[in-house]
C-alpha cells in the first residue's frame, strides 16, 4: 500500500493521537511519571477515551482513497 503526500501528515497525528490515548489507559502510573501528577485521574481516562473516535477517523481518512472535504476538516 502506498500512501500519497496528503496522506502522511495525518498517519502521523495518528500514530501520535492512538499512543498518547492508549497510554493513560494501559500504564497509567508511568504516564503520570512523565507528565506529572494529576489530581483527577478519571479526567485523564476520560480524554483518553475520547480521543480513540478521532483515531478511527484519521484511519478511515487515510485508507479511503475518496478525498472526503468533511473529514478532512474534522
């Protein structure tokens, strides 16, 4: 699969978006080494888990081969 020039700066939000996501929600005491303590954990769960949609939707855009204007501007 070949991905095209405007593919690859969203590949990358993407790959960055899914590991900061997954993160908290995997290792939660190692993400707080690194960025510091935090007060409300669950806020933190929380953001995670809504950036897991966004993810999916930067996989879509960048597998579809259709340029989608709506999505592209998400």
């Amino acid at each position: 699969m070949v991905i095209s020039k405007s593919k690859i700066f969203p590949l990358f939000q993407l790959l960055y978006y899914f590991a900061t996501s997954l993160w908290p929600l995997v290792h939660i005491k190692s993400f707080l080494i690194i960025t510091g303590d935090k007060t409300d954990i669950w806020l933190v769960k929380t953001v995670s888990i809504l950036l897991l949609p966004y993810c999916l939707l930067l996989f879509y855009f960048i597998l579809n081969p259709k340029r989608n204007t709506i999505i592209a501007l998400a």
